[in-house]
C-alpha cells in the first residue's frame, strides 16, 4: 500500500512539474516576441522615455530612479519603451532595470526601441556641414549593437537617428543617404547572423522626411531608405502646428455658439484629424512608390505648459486638459487601426529648455517632476493603479489635488477665426 502511495504521489509531482514547466515555456514563448509581432498590437503601448531630474544630462537617472519609473510605466499599461542616446549612461541602465525586474518577476514585460543619434559633420557649430557626418555616428551605431547583442530578449528595434533628416533642425540634420547607409549596415548585421533576424530597423523621423510634404524630400536616397528599413516611423505634431500651420486649430464660425468645452472638444478633434491626415500623406508616397510597409507613430505628443507661441499669448494650445483630449483620442486613433504610437513622452525632462522653466519642451510628460499624475492620468490613480508605487520616493498623487474647478481656471477656449485674421 505504501508503493502505492508513493507512487501516486511521484505521478503528481511530475503532472506538477510538468505544469510549471509548461507555463515557464510559455512565458518564456511571450518575452521572446519580435517587434513584428509586437508593433500594432494594442495590448503592447509604447512610450518615449527620459528619467532625467535635472537641469543637465550630466547628471544620470540612478538605477533605483530608473526602476521606479518602470514599475510606473508598467501600471500604466506601457510595455515598449523608447530612448534616444546609447552612448550615455541611461540606455544601458535601463536594459539593466528590466533585466533585473525580469529575473525578479517572469511576468514583467518591457521592450525597448533603441535610438542612436546621428549627427552630421561639425553639427551643433556656427557651421554644420550637411552633406557630411559626424564621426561620432560609428561610435553611436556599434554602441547600438554590442548592447543588442546583449539584451536580445528586451531591445526589438534599432533607430537610426532622431528627427535626423528633417530640414528644420538646422544644428545637426543629415541628407537619407546618411541614414540609407547605418540601416544597409545594421541590415547586414542581420544577414551575416550577427544580430537577431527578427530585430527591426527604421529612422524615426518627422512626417515630411518620409515624402510626406514637399518634394524636397523625395530623393533616390529616401526611396532606398524607404526599401531599406523594416518600417517606417512617423512624428507628427499638431500641438505645434496650431501656431506654425493653424488651419484646423480654432473655433470655426459655426462653433461659437458652443459652450467653452464643446469649443476645445471641437478643436482638438481637428488636431488628431491633423496628425492622421499627415500619417495617410505619407502612406500615401509609400503607395505611390509601389512599397507595402508598415508605418507607425515614433513620437506625437502634445505638452501642457508653454510660455511660447503655443501658450496664453500664442495660440492658447497648450494646458492639461488639451493635453489629456489628445492623448486619448490619439491613442483610441492608433489601438483602432493597428499602429503603435510612442508616444511623447512618459516624464517631464527639464534638461531640454534649462533655461526656460516654461517653455513647452519640459512639459510633455504624463507625469511632472514632483511626482505627480497629470489630468490623463487622473482615472488610473483614482482606480488605484499606482498604489504602492513611488517616484523619488513620492506616492503618486493628482495635479491641481484632483481639484477640476482648480484646473479649469487655467484652461483658455482657442481663438475664433475672426481672432486669428
């Protein structure tokens, strides 16, 4: 009776054994998902990420910081994060974070599209030479690839430069034969089996870099990129439009008999209509070029402080409210059709316009710097998403106190088109 017993029980202990075994498998089958696979998948929310606190890049996020915001991003629903400069302290940070979250949880789930800044020959001087490159973009491009090589299980995509070919950044851009010949050489990589077959490489540029605006864009060399690339990552910015490009921004004459909040509602529904009018122009090139790829959203945002030509004196665009309008409808736009949106940006960073507290770069997070849940966020901390969870040490709580009325009284209706003229 009792070698019965004994081996009953040695038969559940391997049906238990196998369960687990099994499910390991299958976690183990979910974090080794492609970008392929995850890019469109609204289950898989992306994000542009910075941890930086301070004034200066000079002064990294530390690695308990680092964790603290990935332990937010994850209750926020984010699971693909996008950085910007491998060749500083924060992007092998971050890949260290969530191996360390991984190992301490197997649920835990964070990929990552890993930028590498391209820069063209004596970019940030008096004079940036524009058909040439930076030295440094070697440097930045096999950083890229030794920290792939290493955490092939997180980083699921490359990008090759940031807003690098887009003529309006005038301190650094680079011609597309620049960027054609980094991709070319990552997708060699690939071939030869030096990195993973199924890693993904794009640029993530401005929607007019990718033939999506005028014709000085469309040379031989983006058509190569185009080709090149194994998808096509697209910024729009209506936010900034509605002072440089202000046809959709406003009330319309037919609007003004609306209450305040219709007003805005209206306007910004114009504004995603703006930036998914600009994703379909560049659809729109690649169909004209005989070319099926996927096309997604590297960076829209839309910041909620602005002492510029977006806020009170501007073009009155820029508050919380705004802010949240745009950020739901663009993320309902996005889940709807398949796109993957990173969207811009997870943290308030004051290093991009030190010198301006107000000015719009500092304010695009969905969180500010003292740790505190923007009017977006508002519902996932009244259902209790961030409970338990700190930054720099801080519970997260609401902006305003939660106090709408307190809100409101810094919200402005945008101008009416007789305004404008």
């Amino acid at each position: 009776m009792k070698s019965i017993w004994h081996n009953l029980a040695a038969v559940l202990i391997f049906v238990a054994s196998l369960a687990w075994i099994t499910t390991g498998n299958k976690n183990e089958v979910e974090k080794q998902l492609s970008a392929k696979e995850i890019l469109g998948d609204s289950s898989y929310l992306a994000i542009s990420y910075g941890g930086y606190r301070q004034k200066t890049r000079d002064i990294q996020p530390t690695l308990p910081q680092i964790k603290e915001d990935m332990k937010l991003l994850s209750a926020m629903g984010i699971r693909v994060l996008r950085t910007y400069n491998v060749h500083l302290e924060e992007a092998s940070n971050i890949l260290k974070v969530i191996t360390e979250l991984k190992q301490e949880d197997p649920r835990f789930e964070m990929y990552v599209m890993l930028g590498a800044w391209i820069d063209c020959k004596d970019a940030w001087t008096p004079n940036p030479d524009h058909y040439g490159e930076s030295e440094r973009n070697a440097v930045e491009i096999a950083r890229a690839v030794e920290l792939t090589k290493q955490y092939p299980d997180i980083i699921k995509i490359i990008a090759v430069g940031n807003e690098s070919m887009v003529k309006w950044a005038t301190a650094y851009h680079v011609q597309a034969g620049v960027i054609l010949k980094w991709v070319n050489h990552l997708q060699e990589l690939k071939q030869k089996g030096e990195l993973p077959k199924d890693l993904w490489i794009t640029s993530s540029d401005n929607f007019a870099s990718w033939g999506g605006a005028t014709d000085n864009y469309k040379t031989e060399d983006l058509v190569k990129l185009i080709k090149a690339v194994d998808y096509v990552s697209m910024h729009t910015y209506p936010m900034h439009d509605t002072h440089y490009n202000p046809q959709f921004w406003g009330v319309l004459k037919e609007e003004e008999h609306l209450s305040e909040r219709e007003k805005i509602e209206a306007a910004m529904v114009r504004a995603r209509d703006y930036a998914i009018s600009q994703y379909e122009s560049v659809k729109r090139y690649l169909d004209s070029l005989g070319i099926s790829k996927p096309i997604h959203i590297g960076e829209t945002g839309w910041a909620d402080q602005s002492n510029e030509f977006y806020g009170r004196q501007g073009s009155k665009a820029t508050d919380e409210y705004k802010a949240a309008i745009f950020y739901k409808h663009m993320r309902a736009w996005t889940n709807k059709a398949g796109i993957s949106c990173f969207y811009f940006e997870a943290f308030d960073e004051q290093w991009k316009d030190a010198n301006n507290p107000q000015g719009s770069e500092n304010h695009f997070g969905l969180i500010n710097l003292q740790g505190q849940a923007k009017f977006v966020l508002w519902d996932l901390v009244d259902k209790g998403a961030f409970k338990g969870l700190t930054r720099d040490g801080k519970p997260i709580s609401k902006t305003y106190d939660g106090n709408r009325d307190l809100m409101w009284k810094e919200i402005q209706v945008p101008p009416t088109l007789a305004q404008k003229k």
